[in-house]
C-alpha cells in the first residue's frame, strides 16, 4: 500500500513539474519556487521510492536465499530418509536372518529331544548258532533315539496262531519284544539279550517288525535265512506306510532260493 501511494505521489509530482516547468519564467519568483519545492518532493519521493525497492529486493534475496537453504534442507532430509529407510530395510533383512537361525535352531533342538526323522531296524548278526540269531539294531539319521523298542512277530507262526483262533496269550508265542533303549547316530545295538529260532536249510524266515521310540513308530518287513550258521537278511522299512528304506545285500540275493517276495508279509 505505501508503494502504490508513494508512485502515485510521483506520478502526480511528475505531472505537476511537466505543467509548471513550461510555464516558469525568470522574473516570476513564484512560479520558480514552486518548481524548485515540486522537484524538491520529486526528488524525496524517489529517494523512498528507491529506499523502498531497495528493501523489497533485499527481502526478495532474503527470501530466495531462504528457499534455496529450505530446498537444501528438503534434499538433504530425502537423502537421510532414503538412508534411514535402507538402514531399516537391512536390519529387517537380518532379523529375518536371525528369526530363520532361531527357528532353525528350535527345530534342531527339538529334532535331537525327539529323534527328528531318524529311525532304525533290525538285523541279524552275521554268525548264526546252529539253531537261533541274534538281532541287532541299526540305527537311520543323524538324531538320537530313544526308549525304543521293537516287537519282532514270526509270520510262520502268527499264522499257525490264526488258523486256531488269535488271543493275547498264544499271539505272545509268536512275538519276541526287546527294550532297545536309547541310540546315538550311526550306531547300532546288538546283545539286546534275546535269540530266536531259525532253520539251518536255507530257507526263508519273514518277520514284520513293529519299532517305537519316542519320535513315533514304523514297520519293517524282515527276511532272515540261515546257510550253514551263517546268517542273511534283506529288509524293508514303512513310515506312514510310505516306504523309507530298503535293504537288499547281494549275499542274500545269492543265498536266496527264487525271486524276493515281499507279498508273504
């Protein structure tokens, strides 16, 4: 506002200096007093017009100056979120690292309380006494197991127990229990203290073998022939009825009489 009144002031001294100037005369002291008081103004009134302008651009370079400080500040600030947000994005990527470490060392932990996913079966040793073979238990996995026990079921006489009518008591008869205990990895357990019978003809002795332990349970199907006192076995172990393991030596393969037959089990 003060602006607009000082450039209308001029406008108006201007106007006046341009009427009065064509009229001011030598002799006429009036006239040239009032010329020389409007010049006067005129020249007061540019000065402020001028101090005036002086501020306004000192104001203007005040504010640019301050706006490209701000936008510094702006492109500064982006950058440090850009910083923060990637520092951010690596620490969320190793707490991911360290919750996958954590997870998996729980599962590992839990995995060597249970016994994870190993198992075991049982063999004969290879040196049969002339009538009777010992069993022997293999241990599968990289995790211990414990409290196992397995319950070894002779089929030839499981099912002469059928034929006459299957009970608690005579189906003990045809199965030999053993507390195998706890195993570590890559070990097995032989004189678990029991013996069964087997024939020294050669020919095949089938056994379904029911193992537990403490990570669950699983059957095996056991084939076990005995060749003048030595003593030979093919097996297969189910989980889930899914098969997990199979066992075939080329020893058995030679002293087996026929094709391997896993129906009879």
């Amino acid at each position: 506002m003060i602006d607009f009144v000082l450039y209308f002031l001029l406008g108006i001294v201007t106007v006046a200096l341009a009427v009065f100037g064509g009229h001011v005369s030598s002799d006429n002291l009036k006239h040239r007093i009032g010329f020389y008081v409007l010049g006067g103004i005129s020249v007061v009134l540019i000065f402020f017009t001028g101090l005036r302008n002086y501020e306004a651009q000192t104001r203007l370079d005040k504010s640019i100056d301050s706006l490209q400080k701000s936008s510094e500040a702006i492109a500064n600030m982006s950058k440090e979120t850009v910083r923060i947000g990637q520092l951010n994005t690596q620490l969320q990527e190793r707490l991911l690292e360290q919750s996958k470490t954590i997870t998996n060392l729980s599962k590992q932990s839990i995995n060597i309380a249970t016994g994870g996913n190993s198992f075991g079966y049982i063999i004969p040793l290879n040196i049969c006494t002339s009538d009777r073979w010992i069993p022997t238990f293999i241990q599968k996995g990289k995790y211990p197991l414990y409290e196992v026990e397995a319950d070894i079921v002779d089929l030839a006489k499981f099912r002469k127990i059928l034929e006459s009518g299957l009970t608690w008591l005579n189906y003990s008869s045809a199965s030999t229990v053993i507390n195998i205990g706890n195993t570590v990895e890559g070990h097995g357990r032989s004189h678990l203290g029991k013996e069964l019978p087997i024939a020294r003809d050669g020919k095949e002795h089938a056994y379904n073998v029911f193992i537990f332990a403490r990570n669950g349970y699983w059957d095996q199907q056991l084939k076990v022939i005995n060749v003048n006192g030595e003593c030979f076995s093919a097996t297969r172990v189910y989980k889930d009825k899914k098969l997990i393991y199979e066992h075939i030596p080329d020893n058995f393969r030679k002293n087996y009489n026929g094709e391997i037959n896993w129906s009879n089990h």
